[in-house]
C-alpha cells in the first residue's frame, strides 16, 4: 500500500481523498494557488505545496508542477479527485515515467474516452447504444448548418473535450446554429484548449442517468447502480439521486451490462462513469444511449457510496495499489435510496448569477453515519446527513473556481424520507455574505413533480419558467411562521425589559400581538406552560403547540409544531423578523395591538427605478459591446456579453429604447450591479 499520496486537486473534494487516506494511514500532501492558501484542504493535509497564481492554468493545470512537488515530497501516488488533470494522458503517462502511482485509469483509456467523437465510436464499435449525430470534425457555421438539418432539429452542439456543462448550445433552428456555434468553440477552446464541435440529436423528454464502474488492474469489472443526474441547469447537475426512480431492475442489468463491456473495450480500471441520455417517453428499457465515459471520480459520488457501503475512493486507492476487487458483481447489493444536493454560490432570485465573496457566517448541519464498516449492508441503518465541503466560516468563494459551496446528501430507506430530510437539513444550513442556493434546493424538494419522480432535464426551465421567487407557502405553514415570529418577538421584548439600569419599576409584557405576513393578519396570543407555548393565532383553528427556546441572536429557531420539528433562519428588521425556511424568505411583521392599528398610516418606501440602466449582474470581465450611445434597440437584442467563470453570458435589451451613454468598454472589470449603459 502507498506511504503518502499527493492530491491534485482543490476544495471539498481534496478534503474528502484526505479522510479516506487518514483512514487508511496513508500521509497527504495538498498542493494549492495563492487564493487558496488558507483553504481547509491545506490545513487538512500532512504536507502542502504551492503551485503559483489562483487562475487554474497558472496552478492546478501545471503538472509539471504538481509532479514536481511530488517528487519533493515524496509521495508515491497522486489523487487527481474529480480531474483538473484526471482526463488527461500525458499526465497519467508522466507519473508513471516519474514512478508515482497515478490513482485512475490507464493513459489508453484516459485518451480513448477524454475526446467525446472518438469515445461514441468506441462505443458504438463495444455494442453501446450511441445517439443518432455527426461525429466528425465540423469546419465552420455552415457546415454546422447542414449537418444540423441531416440530423433534424432539436440538436446539441458539444465542445469535443467539453465537461461540466461548459461549451454546450441547444439548437431547435438554423438562426440557433448560427448563433451558438461559434460560441460553443470559443468556450471549448477557453475552458478546455480544443475548439472542435460535434454535433448530435437532442433527445426530448430527456433523462440524465448514468452508470459507476468499478474496475482492477486484473480484468474485474463490476457496476454499481444508477445515478438519476436529470435535474440540470445550463447543463450543470444541481441534484444526483441513487437510484433512479425511472429505472426498472432489467433496464439497470442492460444499462450495467453495456457500460462494463464499453470499459472493458478500453482496458479501463479505477472508479469511472458512463453518462446515458434515456428516453422517458419510452418505457421499453431500451431507449437508452451513450453520451460520453468520465475517466474519473464524480461530483455525485456519494450517492453511490451511500446506497451501497462502499468507500469508493478507497477502491480507487486499493485497484491503483494493484489490489483485486474484493467482491464480485453479485455481491453488489443496493440499499434505499440516497439525494444528493449541490450548494452554490449563486443567486436564484436574480436568475442563478453566480455569487462570489467572503463567508461570513458558514454552517452546515452535522454530518454523521458515514464510516463504510458494513459494504453491502446498509439495510437496517439510521438514515443520516452527509455533508462533504472545502470551505469554512471566513473563507471566499473565489471566481477563479467552481462555485460549488458544498455536497449535501440524505441517505433513507425510502425517497421521500430522503427527500424529508433534505428539506430539514437545508432548513438548518446557513450561509451569510454571499448569495446561494438553498431555497431553489428546497423548492425541488418539494415539489410535486420532483415527489412524483417525472424528471427531465427540463424540469427546471419547466417548473419554474418564470424565474425563482421562493418556494411556495401552503396556508398552514404561514400560519406556523406568523406564531413563530410572535415568540421571537415576546422573546426579545422580554430580554429588553431585563435590562439593567432602567427607570421605573419593570414592566409587565402583555401577551397578545398582531402578525402581518403575506397579506395575511393574525390576532395572536401567547400563552406559556411547563415546557412549551400555546399559541392561539385567532382564526378559528385549535392553538398550535410550540415547543423550543430562541435566544436573541441565535440565527436558528428549532421548534417542534405539534410535535413535528420545524427550523426558521432569523433575522431582525425594524417593524417585525425574516424568517426562512423551507425554501422561502417571509418579512412578518409584528406589533402590539395598539400598534398594529395604526398601520395603515404608514407609508411604504418606493425603490427607485432602475428601468434605464443595463445592469451587471455578476462580478465578471466586459468582454463585448454591441452598442454605442445615440443606437436604438430592441427588446431581446444583444447588448453586451459578460464573462465570469469562464462562462459568457449575453445580456440583452428588456424593451426598445435609445443608448444615453456607455459607462464601460471591453476589457473592463464589472462588479454586481455596475451600470453599463445608460438609456434616454
């Protein structure tokens, strides 16, 4: 077994290879960028080695430099975790030549599957299911044009060496290949070094599901499952789950089946993933096909992992080491059913714009139950809450890198259990200082398409084709919130009438307050016993019973709700609380009944009108200007293209209107709300 192993990677993924190493009593040596001197992942490790500047290529991309710190380290194997360098040959090829152990597949398999035309005709020749497109090299626009119209529309343009949602267009007419094929090429070129574009047939009512091989060094091959990957934004995962709720037990047997004889075609061992597009229209278990292999370790590992006992990156260790698997395919059982939830920094409210900054407050519910004892054996077990990140509180979020704040994963025996206790756990996650997405999340959670299992990868432009404002609030729950926020208030006027050094004798606190939250008006009082609250909030209903103590400033309020757990963020506002919780934000205010009867006296405070500028609406680089003051626009035309994490972004005109004045030029770093051109 390895002495030290090296981690060629950053964030939360570099801290999960570590706690498997430790287990195992392996020594780690971190590397990392001058942005993440101070990054949890350092602090983890034995050893840590700088790289260079924070921009990836300057750092994380330089394995010559990795390979270096290797050496002086010492290390006898590097970890490439989810793979700035695991698709790449010529690194696995130089480990070996050094005599360090590279934990992943064989160079041969690396090349044969890391380029997306080559990877679909070695799979076709393996038997695989493949998507009906053209997989040669596409010279311009034009011949794009033409190949698209042979397919027939609606059609994806791929970046060939393209991942991670990167350099991808969805073309349903010629005017969309015309306008989406050069940018495709550019952000081929920019994220990956390779221009090249295929081209293949967009498959409607698409689900995303794919496949965990498993191989050794001496032919063993064995899958593992399915993922349900089919909750995507711009072609980004936001939620993985194990199983699939699609997938029947020989559909899975087929789809296994394929993927092990496509790995085994390449020679290939270590963990690795092949990605299917299925067909939900179709309920053969055949509409099935082949998009691309990962040669790597995936975000959404810890599904797998959870349904099955396994420590997958301990069989990458022991396979890397030249161990034989210790199980065969029939001793792979599944267990319930794992959710997996990608936290972000952006901003769901302002159309998923990416957030970058400090953490001010960072704190994520507990994690526990995950110590892999028992492969195969989960049956029986607690269900638990799993969080796997890289940050921590005062950290930033840096927009050099992916904005992936942290993995939560709920493993249950059942899905809506797990489900259940994604809401929960999101409920008592808290992130201040940057923008996030955890009430998007818990909207998913919720929702009756998402409970129902009918997934596309459509399902959030469907579900929410109008843009994100929270999610929605049954009766029942607004009535709970407004009962909450008259604790919190009585709690707070209680701990100001304690205070020391006051005029007079103290006061008595009447127990009675109105609550105003979403329009709606609540008459309430409150009324204590030994060990909880009654709370009658005047609408006819029997009085809720509250049990829990809130501290002012505590961020959190866990309460039980006639006997059911229910937890609110908090915040403080002049005339009432922000409460937060299952994926929404509500202002209630709150006021003696005097009070409250002279509010309609009080005037509501307009926001200006921000209607004539074009805003910025992330930190990024203005890298195009289509307009000049004096031009006239059109609603929908193409304004300015702002880049930020290495994905451009269009920004296009609201309503017709004439160009005042250009506040920017290309080339110019933009911050949020930078007012880029200004309109008469």
């Amino acid at each position: 077994m390895f002495k030290k192993i090296l981690i060629a990677n950053r964030g939360e993924i570099a801290c999960r290879v570590m706690r498997t190493a430790k287990r195992m009593g392996i020594a780690t040596v971190a590397v990392y960028s001058d942005a993440d001197a101070r990054s949890p992942h350092v602090l983890m490790a034995d050893e840590a080695v700088r790289l260079g500047p924070a921009p990836a290529a300057d750092s994380y991309l330089r394995a010559d430099l990795i390979l270096l710190a290797a050496r002086e380290t010492g290390a006898d194997a590097i970890h490439p975790g989810y793979g700035f360098l695991s698709e790449r040959e010529s690194f696995a090829r130089a480990c070996a030549d050094a005599g360090i152990a590279f934990v992943g597949p064989p160079p041969n398999a690396i090349a044969a599957m890391g380029d997306k035309i080559e990877s679909k005709k070695l799979a076709k020749a393996a038997g695989v299911n493949v998507v009906p497109g053209f997989l040669g090299e596409i010279a311009d626009t034009d011949a794009a044009i033409k190949i698209a119209g042979d397919i027939g529309y609606p059609v994806m343009m791929k970046a060939s060496a393209g991942g991670g949602g990167k350099g991808m267009r969805l073309a349903y007419s010629e005017q969309d290949v015309r306008d989406g094929f050069d940018a495709t090429k550019r952000e081929g070129l920019a994220s990956f070094g390779d221009d090249r574009v295929f081209i293949e047939k967009f498959i409607e009512s698409p689900r995303h599901i794919e496949i965990q091989v498993l191989g050794d060094q001496h032919g063993n091959i064995v899958y593992l499952g399915e993922r349900e990957c089919s909750i995507q934004r711009r072609h980004q995962k936001v939620v993985e789950e194990a199983p699939s709720p699609f997938v029947t037990p020989d559909m899975r047997r087929k789809m296994g089946e394929q993927a092990v004889a496509l790995a085994r075609a390449v020679g290939y061992y270590s963990a690795g993933t092949v990605e299917l597009i299925v067909s939900g229209a179709d309920t053969s278990g055949e509409g099935f096909y082949f998009l691309e292999m990962n040669t790597r370790l995936q975000v959404e590992h810890p599904v797998t992992e959870a349904i099955t006992g396994l420590d997958l990156v301990e069989q990458m260790i022991r396979v890397a080491a030249g161990e034989k698997l210790a199980f065969g395919q029939d001793e792979v059982k599944l267990s319930g059913w794992a959710i997996e939830n990608r936290v972000y920094a952006e901003d769901p409210y302002r159309g998923f714009l990416p957030s970058t900054g400090r953490l001010v407050r960072y704190r994520p519910p507990a994690s526990r139950g995950t110590d892999y004892t028992h492969p195969f054996e989960a049956t029986g077990h607690e269900a638990y809450t799993r969080v796997d990140d890289g940050v921590r509180e005062g950290g930033e979020v840096s927009m050099f890198y992916d904005p992936m704040i942290a993995k939560l994963v709920t493993w249950a025996p059942t899905r809506d259990a797990a489900a259940d206790l994604q809401v929960a756990a999101l409920d008592r996650f808290e992130i201040d200082g940057l923008g996030h997405n955890i009430d998007f999340l818990s909207a998913l959670m919720q929702h009756p398409r998402f409970r129902s299992g009918a997934l596309t990868t459509g399902f959030i432009a469907e579900a929410f084709s109008e843009g994100f404002a929270g999610a929605d609030t049954p009766p029942e729950l607004t009535r709970k919130l407004a009962a909450l926020a008259v604790l919190l208030d009585l709690a707070h006027a209680s701990r100001a009438a304690t205070i020391d050094g006051q005029l007079g004798n103290r006061v008595g606190l009447p127990r009675e307050r109105v609550a105003l939250i979403g329009g709606e008006r609540f008459a309430i009082v409150a009324d204590d016993y030994d060990g909880g609250t009654l709370v009658d909030c005047g609408d006819g209903h029997p009085p809720l019973d509250i049990v829990g103590r809130w501290r002012p400033g505590q961020p959190l309020f866990a309460a039980r709700i006639d006997d059911a757990p229910l937890t609110v963020r908090v915040r403080r506002t002049r005339s009432g609380w922000r409460l937060t919780a299952r994926g929404a934000s509500h202002d209630v205010r709150v006021w003696p009944p005097h009070v409250a009867a002279l509010s309609r006296h009080m005037i509501e405070k307009i926001p200006p009108d921000l209607s004539k500028f074009l805003l910025c609406p992330m930190p990024g680089l203005l890298t195009a200007l289509h307009v000049a003051p004096g031009d006239a626009v059109e609603a929908g035309q193409p304004l300015a293209v702002v880049e930020a994490m290495k994905m451009e972004n269009i920004l296009r005109a609201e309503r017709a209107g004439v160009v005042k004045a250009a506040n920017f030029e290309p080339g110019d770093s933009l911050g949020v709300d930078a007012a880029i051109l200004e309109f008469e």
